[in-house]
C-alpha cells in the first residue's frame, strides 16, 4: 500500500523549516567531522583540583618527555660482540630526532681518583674484566644499566619536551628493529602504536556500522531507494556528533570510538520505530502519526539521555565530554526522527503487516519470566562479587601483541616497567643538602629496599653516595654528612658524569627530589592489582611521613594516575546505577502516573544491569573507562523498548480489548523492539574486529545484557500487563 503524501501546507511548512536546513546543516558538520583529530593517548586527564593531578605537575621540574625503556639481551654481557651492539644501537638512539639523552653503559662514566685529581673514565673502555666488576659493585651501575636477573643491557631514552610523541616512537622503533633481540617499552611506543591502528580503526569501525545501518533498512523495507532514504535520515545524528567533536576539540581516543557508533545505533533504532508505528497505521496523516509517535519516542530519547548522562557523575573530564557528546548524538537522532525522517516515509511504498492470532496463546507465560528470573538473579549476584576494574595494556590489548609481549619479558627481566615517582618536596631552596634532611631520604631508600613489593629503587642518594665514595678513594658507597660534601659532590656529578640521572632525579635549586620505584610486574593478577598498588602507596606515604615529615611527598607516575582513574571510575559506576535507577524510576512516574507501571517498566533495566556486571564479575572481564561509557548507554537504551511496548499498548486498549492490544503490540512494538536491539548489537559488533581486547571484552558485556533487557520486555513484561490488567484498567478509568 503506498503512503499518502504529506498535505500541501505541512510539506510546505516542513520543507522550509526542515528539509533545507538539514541538508545544509549535514553538510557544514560533514566538513567539521573530516577535521576530527585521532589521539593516541590512554591516560584519563585527572580533575582539577585533585591530589594526583598536582603531583604529576610536580614532575614538570624535572626533565622533560616520558622515559622508554629499550633492552638488549644476550647470552654474555660482557662478550666483545654484546658491547659493540649495544656501541652502535646508542649510537643510533643518539642520533635520532627529538632525544634529550640517552643513558647507556656506553654513555655513563666511572669517577677515578689519581693524586689530586678527577676524572671520569668511560665504562665502556674498562675492558670486559674491569667493567663486570665495576658493574657488578657498584649499586648505581647495577640498577641503571643492567636488567634485574643480569641478562640483558637496558638504555633510558628521554625525549625532548616539544617532541612530537608518535614522530618520536616511530623514530625509535625504527632504530630498535635494527638491531635484534633488542627491545622497547614504555607509554610513549605504545600510544603511538595505538595511534597508528587508530587512525584506521576508526574510519573501518564507523564504515562497518554505517554498512550495517543500511543493510538493516533494506531488509526491512526490501527496496534500495527507500533504504537510502531512511538510512540518509537516520545517519545524519552520526555526522553531527563526529562535527561536535571537532567543535569542541575532543579527539578520537580508544574510549571515544565506540561513542559515534551508539548515536548511529540509536538513531537507527529511533527511526525502525517511528517506521513501525506508520507501518501499522497506514491511512492515518503523517501529522496524526506524528502527533502519536513522537510522546513514545520523546521518552525513549529522554531515558536513554539521562542513562548517557550519568557519565557527568564521574570526575573524569574526558568521560564527562562524552557525557555531552552522547546526549548531543540523542538529541541529534530525535530531531532527525521528527524533522527529517518523515519527509522519506512520506515518499516510500510500505506493506500493512497483518496481526497473527490477536487472541492465541500468549508468548508472555509466567515460566519464561521464572527462567529469565532464575536466570539474572543469582548471576548477577555472584558475578557482582567478583567484578573489578584494570587500566593495564593488558585489559587493553590482546595476550598476543608484540607490545604487552614485550612489556611481559621487561617485567620479568627488570621487575617493572611502569614505574612509581615519589616526589619530595623541601619548600626549601637547597633543601636536600642540609645534613639531617640528606640522610632522612636515604634512609627512606633503604627502608624502601626492604619492601617485598619493591624491586628497585632510583634516588639521587645513590649518586652521590657512590660519588662522595670515590672521591675519598673508597669502592663502598660513602653517606656525606657536611653540606659542602653534599653541595660539591652533587655539582660535580651534575655538570659531569650521571647528567641525565641528576637532572631527572633532582630539581636545578635542590629543593624537590623524585624517587623512582618499580615494584611488581603484576603479570597475570589484574584483579588484585589495585589493592595491592594500594598498599603500596600507603606504605610509602606512611614510611616517608615518619623519616621525612617536614616535606611534602606526592605519590605520581603512570601507575599512579592509572589507579586514581581506576578508583574514580569504581566509585562512579556504583554511584551512576543508583542515581540512574532513582531518576528512571521518578521519570517514569511521572510519565506513567502509576508506581505498578513504574515498577513493571524498571524490570528489564535492572535485569540488564544484572546481567552486564555478572558477566563481568564471572567471566574475569576488567572494567575500565569504556566500561562506564557501555554501561551508560545500556541504562539508556534498556529502557527505550519497554516504553515503547507499554505506551504502545495503553494507547491501544483504549479503543481495543486487553487481549487484541497486547496482540497488535507484540507484533508493531514488539517487532520494533527485537529489530532495535538487534541493529544497536550489530552496530557495535564492528568493535570485535579491533586490535583491542578491551572492545570485544565489552561487546561480550554489552550485547547480552541488551538481548536480556529485550527478552525481558517481551516476556516478563506483557505476563505482568496480564496480571495486573485489572488495576490497569483502573488506572486508566481514573485518568480520565
């Protein structure tokens, strides 16, 4: 049956006000969206104001760049061929573009005393004999230049500050792979290699989807002219959000790549409904069908905004932006579903599904909902237990990956790649060199030597311990206790030999010193791993306190900030489930007038809450940033089907008995329902086909949970309308 047209006046109306401004606006944000920027960073910029952020500016006083870590193993260390590489794979480190220093055996120097005077020798010239020995007892030697079980040689390569990151890693990489079995590690080469697989992924991921948007039009409406129609409509949401993106200056980050794929979800899933309901009433004028749709989809679009919404509760500028951008993207569908989707199924040819066995046995029998109950319920219990959250490569990236390869046999060779900075701050110009508080910090060294959790220890203590030990012609590490040994010895070492060492161990006025700690590998225990980095920090904080209390000491550094975006991110998908609950269930008050149909609706909500936390809690999966974008977007969508099957059959049953309403709306709203889902899981399919494990991880979540909530909505739900038909209808008499 053909669709009437629109009448003359509202074409004309809708035309004017609607049809042009939307090309021209598609247009203006299509030329925005091409200037998106990719970035490669995982790191959570913290909020300000918070204790963490102000220790990472801390380390502002201190050389510039994040330090990479590149090893070489061989079978003997001292060999002259092991020598020669490591010679000539400094040499090209040197070399390249962008480097501050780099920090080698070739590039440190032993302080030797003769007669009156010093001078440094190169290690590298001592000879295999004399260098495994100076090596071997010489404690600063030992943790700079040598792996922790003595099997490789390790390089600490800084970059300048105005170094571009992704130029810089490449650069680096390129020089590596020269020179086999060498190897690199560190934040700078692994964002730059998600940059690189970003910047395909993304356009891939988004093409896939849209691929996949239209396929779905056109099984529904079995024409391609029409698909292109619908599927115009129904993208435009998608290009806005990506143009908002290049307004506001957000990059596209691995967090935020799912982001324009959910708008393009639900604003597909938007308009399948309003072509359901047209579908099912196909005499009416688009006006009137407009009249009655749009209230349906106006709460869904209000539902799945406040489920987006929830991410402003997390503290995390970043996931508050896509906060934004996702109530943007629904706000962006719904005006589309109103403004621009008519004007295609005004012009496409439409079959009137007919209504099977309005009154046959129900679908909705009380067993299904048992199961479904029997089901969620102790799952989410145990799995709720058992969830934890991670920020590690490894819940980012597949076992497999050269780079967490990589990353596993530094952790093994060194005992920690992701190191912890305690900062100590005097407050003092020259602080450190005063007697008392120089011996506090090596005492703090030393107490933090004998941590089980501590693998090694970086201070400037041990500099200028090992310097002031030479000078007096003594191989022992020698502890100054006069501030002129303290302040010679450092001005020494620093203009000298050890430069790179100093200047990222010691501010240029001697009033804030950085401590670097590496600790446990945490290979394989992701789940314990923020208790234990807990506890560790605590330690340390109440260790300096006591030997160091009149400085101020700040915990900072990767692992650091990582936790602290961890424990933000707990925190606020607890906080985000309970306010999105406590606000849905107001909504729906208001909308429903009636707290039996607001409980009724609040059903497949929880039950897919349930089911995204039991599956993670159960199957191991670690939370993290994406977890909260997810979850949000289910709290939003998990409710859109269950408004739209209600308000559906309240609508109907006035002017149709309970039995043929439930009937029509199973097979209008309920088809609707199954055909949403199933576009806003094929939607996010595309993100299995990533290099990230953390994407198909959340997949994994994401879809059951939403297949859940939608089997809820058509079992569950209408075996609850039947219980409760009788108080509906009483509910009903008194509205009106």
């Amino acid at each position: 049956m053909q669709m009437p047209q629109l009448p003359a006046s509202y074409h004309r109306r809708y035309g004017r006000f609607g049809v042009i401004p939307f090309v021209i606006v598609t247009a203006v944000f299509v030329a925005l969206a091409l200037g998106v920027e990719i970035s490669p960073s995982i790191h959570m910029e913290l909020p300000e104001g918070s204790s963490d952020r102000e220790a990472s500016a801390a380390l502002e006083r201190f050389d510039p760049g994040e330090v990479l870590l590149v090893s070489y193993p061989a079978a003997d260390l001292y060999a002259p061929d092991a020598l020669a590489a490591v010679n000539e794979l400094h040499d090209a480190l040197s070399r390249t573009e962008g480097i501050a220093s780099v920090t080698s055996v070739v590039s440190v120097a032993d302080l030797e005393v003769s007669g009156d005077e010093l001078r440094f020798v190169p290690l590298i010239e001592l000879g295999p004999v004399h260098l495994r020995e100076r090596i071997e007892t010489t404690r600063i030697f030992r943790e700079h230049l040598v792996s922790a079980d003595g099997s490789s040689w390790s390089m600490w390569v800084v970059p300048l500050a105005e170094t571009n990151p992704a130029e810089f890693a490449r650069a680096v990489t390129a020089a590596v792979s020269k020179f086999p079995p060498a190897v690199g590690y560190g934040d700078v080469l692994l964002e730059a290699e998600i940059t690189d697989t970003l910047e395909n992924e993304a356009v891939v991921l988004i093409a896939a989807g849209v691929l996949i948007s239209f396929l779905v039009f056109w099984r529904i409406t079995r024409r391609l002219t029409h698909s292109a129609l619908l599927w115009a409509a129904s993208s435009a949401p998608t290009v806005w959000t990506l143009g908002c993106f290049a307004l506001l200056g957000v990059p596209i980050t691995v967090f935020a790549l799912p982001v324009p794929l959910l708008v393009l979800a639900l604003s597909t899933s938007y308009s399948i409904h309003l072509y359901e309901y047209a579908s099912a009433f196909p005499e009416q004028p688009m006006e009137e069908t407009l009249t009655r749709a749009a209230p349906t989809i106006a709460a869904a679009a209000g539902t799945t905004a406040l489920g987006m919404s929830t991410l402003f509760l997390t503290g995390l500028p970043m996931l508050r932006t896509f906060g934004l951008l996702l109530v943007c993207g629904v706000a962006f569908a719904f005006l589309v579903t109103l403004f621009a989707l008519p004007g295609a199924l005004s012009r496409i040819a439409r079959t009137v599904p007919r209504v099977r066995r309005p009154h046959g046995r129900p679908i909705w029998r009380r067993r299904f909902a048992g199961l479904l109950l029997v089901a969620v319920v102790p799952l989410g219990l145990y799995g709720a237990t058992r969830v934890y959250t991670s920020g590690a490569p490894e819940a980012i990236l597949w076992p497999h990956d050269e780079l967490l390869v990589a990353r596993r046999d530094l952790n093994r060779r060194y005992g920690g790649v992701d190191p912890m900075d305690i900062i100590i701050d005097t407050h003092t110009e020259y602080g450190l060199i005063d007697p008392r508080t120089y011996a506090a910090v090596h005492d703090l060294v030393e107490s933090l030597r004998s941590h089980p959790e501590v693998r090694r220890v970086i201070s400037f203590t041990d500099f200028v311990n090992w310097a002031s030990s030479r000078m007096i012609g003594r191989d022992e590490p020698y502890l100054p206790g006069t501030v002129v040994e303290i302040g010679e010895t450092l001005e020494l070492i620093g203009g000298r030999g050890g430069r790179f060492s100093i200047r990222s161990l010691l501010d240029p006025t001697y009033s804030t010193a950085r401590l670097t700690v590496l600790s446990g590998d945490g290979a394989g225990r992701l789940r314990d791993e923020g208790e234990r980095m807990a506890a560790l920090a605590e330690d340390i904080r109440r260790t300096a306190d006591r030997l160091v209390p009149e400085a101020s000491i700040h915990l900072t550094g990767y692992r650091m900030r990582r936790q602290a975006v961890i424990d933000l991110l707990v925190n606020s998908q607890v906080r985000s489930v309970v306010v999105f609950i406590g606000c849905l269930a107001l909504l729906l008050l208001a909308i429903y007038r009636s707290f039996r149909w607001m409980i009724i609706c609040l059903v497949p909500s929880i039950a897919g809450i349930a089911v995204f936390f039991g599956i993670a809690g159960t199957a191991g999966i670690a939370l993290n940033a994406l977890s909260t974008a997810m979850l949000a977007a289910l709290m939003g969508v998990s409710v859109d089907d269950v408004i739209y099957v209600t308000l559906f059959y309240r609508r109907e049953r006035r002017s149709t008995g309970a039995a043929s309403a439930l009937a029509l709306t199973l097979t209008h709203a309920g088809r609707a329902a199954v055909q949403t889902t199933t576009i806003i899981c094929l939607a996010v399919l595309p993100l299995t086909l990533s290099r990230y494990q953390t994407f198909f991880a959340h997949v994994l979540l994401l879809v059951p949970a939403l297949a859940t909530a939608t089997f809820c909505t058509l079992t569950v739900v209408p075996w609850l309308i039947t219980r409760y038909s009788e108080a509906d209808a009483g509910d009903q008499n008194h509205h009106r």
